[in-house]
C-alpha cells in the first residue's frame, strides 16, 4: 500500500515526511530532507561514540528514546522514525523535531542554537539561558506586543555569501510551562495540548505572526538569575563570546562525532564578529517578563 506523503518546510528545507507533523507549515519543491517510517539499526556496528540513548558516526545517529521512538539519521538528508507500540504521536514528532533533527542540522553544517528568536526591527534577536530561565516567556511576551516569531528552542544559523549570519526560521510553535502561562495570563492552560503526556508544558501556536524569511542577527540575550531586585544588561567581549555561543549549541554533545568539530568553531566564530552579545540578569523572583521585554525593546532600538 502507497504511503500518504507530507510536504513541510522548516529550517530553510523543504521535508518529505510519511509522519503527519502539523506542527510544521506547507512546503513545496524538491525535499532536501526525507522523514521515512520504517525499522531502524538496534545499533550502529561501526559507532564511534555510545552514549544514554545515542550513539553516532561522522554522518550517522541513533537515538533510542523509551516508549516513544527509535531515529536514525543519515547524511544530513533522511531521518528513520520507528515508533514504539502505543507511543504518543505528540511524544514521537517531539523528539523528531528536537534532538533528531538538531543532528540532522549538525550533519548539514548548520548551527543549531537552543534558544528562542523574534523579529524586531526587520532582524532577528534571540534569547539564550538553561531550561525554565525564562527565554519562550520573554519571547511570547515580545510576540504579544506584535513582534514576529522565529523559532522556539531550536534555532538554525548560516551564513550568507558575504559571511554575515543568518536566523534561519523554525516552526510556528512556542513551549511553555504552565507557570508561566499564569504569569502570562495569556492562555488556559486546560485548554492546551501538552508537549508530551504528563508534562505540565504546552503548545501555543503562533501562525498569526510567524516569520518565514531568514533574517540578519543583530543580537542574542544570554538570560541568568540573580537572587537581587535589580535588572542588569552587560556586554560580553573577546573570546567569552564564542564560549557563550558554543555552550548554547542545541545538543552540543553531538559535535564531536557528527561533523568535524573545527568547521563548527570557524562558524561560531564567524557569528561572533557580527553579533551584538549580552548577559541579561534577572532578578530571582517575581518573575517580571514585562519589565524583561521592556528592557530588551530598549536596548534593540537604541
């Protein structure tokens, strides 16, 4: 029997998907990217590096995630999705478009960024910082105030022919806890799906206002907390930029293998010349997002 077959764009690629991923908008034209659901690998037999749930090659990776799925990823241009009985599909495209395709993005000599990105001014600013920092609540604080959407946690960067970087736009699609949703108070957090079942984080679509077009990256806030009242905005100069940058790299553990680790470098170092980087500290509590966004539209239009 003939498989039904998407068309997707994201990422600047056009994805030919069996796997029904609405999260994704329409594309058209040649795929350069191939989501097959089939059986994979138990194991890669010539891995060079074994680790939970992964191991990989130079143009190959294996992720193993329990009760979910089984990908296998090749030459930055095919992805094997082989779902576990019974797994939510929510759970299954959820780690097909995160860390299966952050290797995939790796293969292809992109810069995956962990980080949530919006347009102000006609350029893409985006917002750096570890797990529940508060980089989707002060990006969706942003898209309420009318700002265009980008990407939400995985971010590509390239590089354009002149060598000025590139925020190469995702899916439509924020993630956010449900605490921050009631400090929002932008959605009913009953009436949202969950990323995956039993995880108080949800998905709030942003097609209204979701940017299609790579654009220059002007600047990128790298948010941390403080247990002090006051808000603080300090440049980051020299080297500590590209050590920023690299340590944001969306599942840089997968670098070593996955593509040759100097050619990564040469591009953070390459973004670094032409990127404004900030440390932007917050205090601890309350969280105050709109005195967050209040900050950063001063700094981007100054």
């Amino acid at each position: 029997m003939k498989k039904d077959l998407f068309s997707y764009y994201c990422w600047g690629l056009n994805i030919m998907s069996e796997l029904e991923c609405p999260e994704l908008i329409d594309g058209e034209g040649p795929a350069a990217i191939n989501v097959a659901m089939g059986s994979t690998l138990g194991s890669l037999p010539d891995a060079e590096f074994r680790g939970v749930r992964y191991e990989m090659t130079q143009n190959q990776f294996l992720l193993s995630v329990d009760n979910v799925a089984r990908y296998h990823v090749t030459n930055g241009n095919r992805i094997v999705v082989e779902p576990s009985p019974d797994a939510n599909q929510q759970a299954v495209r959820l780690f097909l478009l995160g860390s299966a395709c952050g290797a995939l993005l790796q293969q292809r000599g992109l810069v995956p960024i962990h980080a949530s990105v919006m347009e102000m001014g006609g350029r893409a600013v985006m917002f750096c910082g570890p797990s529940a920092m508060g980089k989707s609540t002060l990006a969706m604080t942003l898209y309420n105030r009318g700002y265009r959407m980008l990407a939400d946690d995985v971010c590509a960067v390239r590089l354009d022919e002149t060598g000025l970087p590139l925020a190469i736009p995702g899916y439509p699609q924020f993630k956010l806890w449900a605490d921050a949703l009631n400090v929002l108070k932008t959605a009913d957090p009953t009436k949202l799906t969950n990323v995956r079942p039993g995880l108080e984080k949800y998905i709030l679509d942003t097609r209204a206002r979701f940017c299609r077009t790579d654009l220059p990256l002007k600047a990128i806030y790298f948010i941390n907390r403080a247990n002090n009242p006051s808000f603080e905005l300090n440049p980051i100069r020299g080297k500590d930029k590209f050590i920023a940058l690299f340590n944001n790299t969306y599942r840089v553990q997968f670098l070593d293998r996955l593509i040759n680790k100097s050619f990564h470098h040469r591009l953070c170092t390459a973004i670094t010349k032409h990127v404004d980087m900030f440390i932007l500290i917050r205090p601890d509590a309350p969280f105050q997002p709109e005195k967050l966004a209040d900050l950063v539209e001063k700094d981007v239009f100054s």
